[in-house]
C-alpha cells in the first residue's frame, strides 16, 4: 500500500475527513477523532488503532511497532508497507476505524451515516 492508496482507502469510508498535522503526516479521522495517521515524509509509516487484545500479537511483528505516543491508546505504527497485504491493510484500517465510531455518542454515531 502507498500513501494514494491509503487516501483512497480511508476517504471512501463513511463520514472521514483528511488534515495534515503537526506539518508531516496526513490524518484521517471520524467523528473529529483519529483512526489512521501516515507520515507525508519518506519512509512511508502508517499508525492505526487496534483491539486491546490484538496489541501485544501485532507489535511483536517485525516492523510493526507501538506507535509513539499513541501506544497508551493501543495504537500500532507499520514501519514497512510491505509488511502487510493489500487485504491485511484493509482489514486494520477498517478495524481502527469501527473502534473509533464504536468510541462515539450514540447520537453522533447515528449522524455519521446520514
């Protein structure tokens, strides 16, 4: 996956929006909270959301590390795209997403989809 990809990805998803912050990583987000982070600068690493219980399998991947400052929060950092197939891409990035609407009122989760 590459950062086009990523952006084609998770901007089709209901209710996401896109901003660049702290100046090199693009954010996508619902609901006005995060659930997919890439760094603009090369090498291309995208952080995500997981479940609690995954968090330990997956950060014991190689390259697949606990997302700095995010880890609190079970957020995991890909530090190779290639670590993962385009279906495992898709499979973690819808995951963080659902995690973050599941986080939200219930009455702002029920506007996502109007």
């Amino acid at each position: 996956m590459n950062i086009e990809e990523l952006r084609e990805y998770c901007i089709h998803l209901p209710a996401v929006t896109e901003d660049i912050k702290w100046e090199n990583n693009l954010v996508f987000s619902v609901g006005g909270k995060m659930f997919c982070l890439a760094d603009l600068n090369p090498p291309f690493q995208v952080a995500f959301k997981v479940p609690e219980d995954e968090f330990q399998t997956i950060t014991s991947t190689p390259d697949i590390i606990q997302a700095p400052y995010f880890a609190r929060m079970k957020w995991v950092k890909v530090l190779d795209e290639s670590r993962l197939g385009a279906a495992e891409w898709q499979h973690y990035l819808l995951q963080s997403y659902n995690l973050v609407v599941a986080k939200l009122p219930k009455k702002q989760r029920e506007n996502l989809y109007l």
